[in-house]
C-alpha cells in the first residue's frame, strides 16, 4: 500500500515543473547573451541605463504613494463597517469587496472610459487614481478581517482605565490591527509595482510602469534584459516578503 | 451625528467605487457606437451579444467561451490535484513538509507577470508551441495552491481514524477516497474550486504570456487588444454589465449562506 504523505508526489513533480523550473529559467536567461553565454551585462544594463532606472523610480512612488492613499483611505472604511454600532449589514461589506471578483482590466477601463467622457486628461493623476480604485477593495478586506475579530475585552480593559477614546484607538486598535495592514500592503504594493496594461490604459500609454517594461522587452524578443528585469523584482519580492512573512497566508483565507 | 459621518463615508466611498461600474452599465442600454452619447434607450446591444451579429460580436462570444472552459478546465484539475495533494501534505512531517508549503506558496505570492514572464519562458526554451494546452497548464499552476490551502483546514479538523476505519473495514483506497475522504472534504475542496475558477476567469498576464500566437483570446486578452486598437466594442458594455450583476448576486447568495450556516452551528 502507498503511504499518504506520498500522495503530494503528482503535486511535487508538478511544482517542480511549472513552479521552480521557470524561476530557475529566468535567473538563468538573466545572466545570459543571446547567444547563451554567462554574462552580467543585463543586469548592469538596468543599474546603468537612465530609461529603466527612472521608469523603476516611478513605478516604486506611484507603488508607495498608493499603498499609502490605500491606507489612509481604506482604514477608516474597514473600522466603520468591522464596528458594530455603524455597521450591522453583511451586504456593505459584500459591496466593498465586490470589486475584488471583477476583472481588473475590466474596471479599469471603465474607469478610464468614464474619465474620458469627463474630459480629465488622462496622466499621472488618473493613474492614481485608478490605481487606488483598483487596489483599495484589497486593502480594506484584510484590515476589516482583522478588525472584526479584534478582542474586545482589550478596548473595554483600557476604556474602564481611563483611556480617552482616541487613546483607545492609538494604543489599542491600531496596534492590534497591524497584522491585517501588513497583509493589506503585501496585497497592493507589488501588485501596483509589476502591473502592466492598467498604467497604459489609465495613461493613453504616456506613463511606463516597471511591468511595462518587462512585458516589451519579452514581447520584443529581448528575453534575456526582460528577464533581467523580472529577476531585479524577484528580488524585491523576496525582501518585502521576508518583512512580512506568513501575513499573506492569513489574508487569503476566506476571501470570499 | 458621529454614524451620520461613518455612514457618509461608507457611501461616498461606494459611489466612487461604483460610478465606472453604473456608467458602463446605463449606457449599455443605448445604440450609439461611441461611449457618452446616448441615443435613446435601445436593447439592441444586448440582442448582438446574444446573436454574435455586428462589431466583433462573434470573436466576443468566443472569447466568452475560452474564458470559461479553460476556467472550467482548470479548476477542476486544480481542484483534484490540489486535494489529493493536500492529504499527501498533511501527513508529511517535517523539513520535507516546510519545504513542500514553502513551494506551494510562490505562485501565491509572485505577482502575475512573474509568474507570466517564468512560464512563457518554460514553454519557449523546449520550443513548445503555446496554445490552450499552455494556458490551462499555467492556470491549474496558479489556482492549485489555494486549493490545497483551502482542503488543508478541513483535514486538520477531520478525524484520521475514519479513513483507517473503512480501510480496515475492506474498503478498497479508491472506495475509502471517493466514499470517505471526499465527503469530509468537501466544504474545501468547494472553496478551492470557487476560488480557482474565479482567478482564471480574472487572469490576464498570465494568459497574455502563456497564449502563443494563434490568435487564442480570453475575455481579458480580448479587451487588451480592443482597447489598444482604440474605441470598444459597444457590446462589451452589455456583457460587462451582466457579469457585475452575476457577480453581485453570487456573493451576495453566498454571504447569505454563510451566514445562515454560521448562525446554525453557533444555535447547536
């Protein structure tokens, strides 16, 4: 008979295949020419090109500067609706992460469409915008989660002290509920980052996001700077996940 | 007063969120070509999706078509996959079980067009030619992780006994699988296919990357390609709108049930 804990061995082959395999291809196609020899040409190209660099430079502020619109935005949003004395309806919170389950491309270009109609000339501002629309639902859905199943006897303990109610809210909610902001930010500030198309859209193509980049160099046939490219936000991604790590896990769970 | 601001907030920050959503929607109900003139209520656009008639109506529709059978596709393997997978994990110890977690992981936490850039490379270097295959391939990549996330739960809370029981009982494994296993998983193995079915139908770079050059389109790649030829065709606006309302209903529905279920347990 075969163990159980053989039973992840089809899974396992497959993850090698299709998970590790492809990364390992991209580190590889990074340190290569086109003709498959060793080379750091690529990755020097990026630190040495003013195109990338800059381009990198925006894409890492419009990334900041939504994760932190997100936040300032979406906190107060999932502190009404996880109290109980705003907020009893189910179906406000269904609504906020309505938008989750639709096609990105989709909202986005309605969003973009509905600017156009509007005469606002599409620039970094609408990216903004709409980047903030895009991720927010993101954002306020982890906060809420955490928020909802706060203890508490934590408050109640600090209000019965004498705390005034902001003080509550400094020193007792906000502190308790950082898991929930961190997951919140893992779910918007890479995503912002490694977009492609939704800049395009939300920009009649005038601003190039680092996504963008990636994604015509592989279209152009320069796999290995694409490639190059992909292994440099590889990289970031391992950091970032390495300050929040396991706090994706917890989000994801029961996200519809 | 204090609730009057809270419940301001709330609905202000609503109708941001859905103003594109409205808009798109009441003017899917008029005939004009171009997006903002109204000429009148009209459900002529609604008649040409069904139809597949005029402006790319019927690359549209099988657009639609692809979107869900390679969804379908997808997260039924993903599904199976993810949860024989899980029963595999969850009776490894160790080193070996981190590792297999930590694997599992990736995918979920790469952004798409990591994951889009890595498999398009892998499809490229053997020259394999990119197509359907390609596509569900790398969707059932990116949708089973959430599965076993979701089957993982419910194995904790089963008891291991009963598996052994019909074992000992002279269950075959296939009848103690399908006849034991399964039942006591399903709630997750429910939550996986949902979930992974709704993360295909929402994928676009890693279609965008794994599609070839056959001319392969899913819902996403098609509005891509539309939008960058300038001017939508007007009978995305309809089909848009229905899939918002699907897509409300459904989680409105689901909610509901959720609740009536928790509200259950909580009355035992």
């Amino acid at each position: 008979m075969i163990k159980r804990s053989h039973w992840s061995i089809p899974y396992i082959i497959f993850m090698v295949v299709f998970v590790v395999l492809p990364l390992l291809l991209i580190v590889m196609y990074a340190f290569q020419d086109g003709n498959g020899h060793f080379t750091l040409a690529n990755v020097s190209r990026f630190f040495t090109d003013k195109d990338s660099l800059s381009t990198f430079a925006l894409s890492l502020e419009i990334a900041i500067e939504n994760t932190l619109i997100c936040i300032l935005l979406g906190y107060p949003a999932a502190w009404i609706l996880a109290n109980k004395q705003f907020n009893k309806s189910a179906v406000t919170v269904v609504l906020f992460i309505m938008p989750m389950w639709i096609n990105a491309l989709m909202r986005t270009l309605a969003t973009a469409e509905l600017f156009n109609v509007l005469g606002i000339t599409l620039g970094k501002g609408t990216l903004l915008f709409g980047m903030v629309y895009d991720y927010i639902p993101f954002m306020i859905y982890p906060i809420y989660n955490t928020l909802s199943r706060l203890d508490k006897s934590y408050a109640e303990a600090a209000e019965d002290l004498g705390a005034a109610p902001w003080t509550v809210f400094w020193k007792i909610t906000v502190p308790l509920s950082l898991p929930g902001v961190m997951s919140g930010v893992l779910m918007v500030f890479m995503p912002t980052l490694s977009t492609f198309a939704i800049s395009e859209f939300l920009t009649n193509n005038k601003i190039k996001l680092f996504g963008t980049i990636i994604q015509e160099n592989i279209n152009s046939s320069m796999w290995n700077y694409g490639a190059a490219l992909a292994f440099i936000m590889l990289l970031i991604i391992g950091i970032s996940t390495l300050f929040g790590s396991g706090e994706e896990n917890k989000a994801e769970g029961g996200l519809i | 007063m204090k609730k009057f601001i809270a419940k301001a907030y709330l609905w202000i920050l609503l109708g941001l969120l859905y103003a594109p959503l409205v808009f798109i929607a009441i003017f899917s109900f008029t005939e004009a070509r171009v997006l903002g003139n109204w000429t009148g209520f009209s459900t002529q656009l609604y008649t040409n999706l069904f139809t597949g008639n005029a402006g790319g109506g019927s690359a549209l529709l099988s657009a639609v078509r692809n979107t869900l059978l390679i969804a379908l596709i997808a997260s039924l393997v993903s599904t199976l996959l993810g949860t024989v997978a899980a029963v595999g994990i969850h009776n490894m110890k160790g080193r070996s079980k981190a590792a297999v977690q930590f694997v599992n992981n990736i995918p979920m936490i790469n952004p798409d067009i990591i994951t889009g850039v890595s498999l398009f490379l892998l499809f490229v270097f053997p020259h394999f030619s990119q197509g359907y295959v390609t596509v569900v391939l790398a969707h059932i990549t990116f949708c089973t992780p959430y599965v076993v996330l979701s089957v993982m739960p419910k194995l904790a809370q089963m008891n291991p006994n009963i598996y052994e029981a019909a074992l000992d009982l002279g269950a075959k494994p296939s009848q103690a699988f399908w006849k034991v296993l399964v039942p006591e998983l399903r709630p997750g193995m429910v939550t996986g296919f949902l979930l992974s079915f709704t993360m295909s139908i929402d994928d676009f770079a890693v279609t965008f990357f794994t599609r070839g050059t056959i001319g392969l389109d899913t819902l996403s790649t098609y509005i891509y390609t539309d939008a960058r030829k300038g001017g939508l065709t007007p009978e995305l606006r309809p089909l848009m709108t229905i899939i918002f309302l699907l897509v409300l209903v459904l989680l409105v529905v689901f909610n509901i049930r959720q609740h009536r279920a928790v509200a259950k347990s909580q009355a035992k």
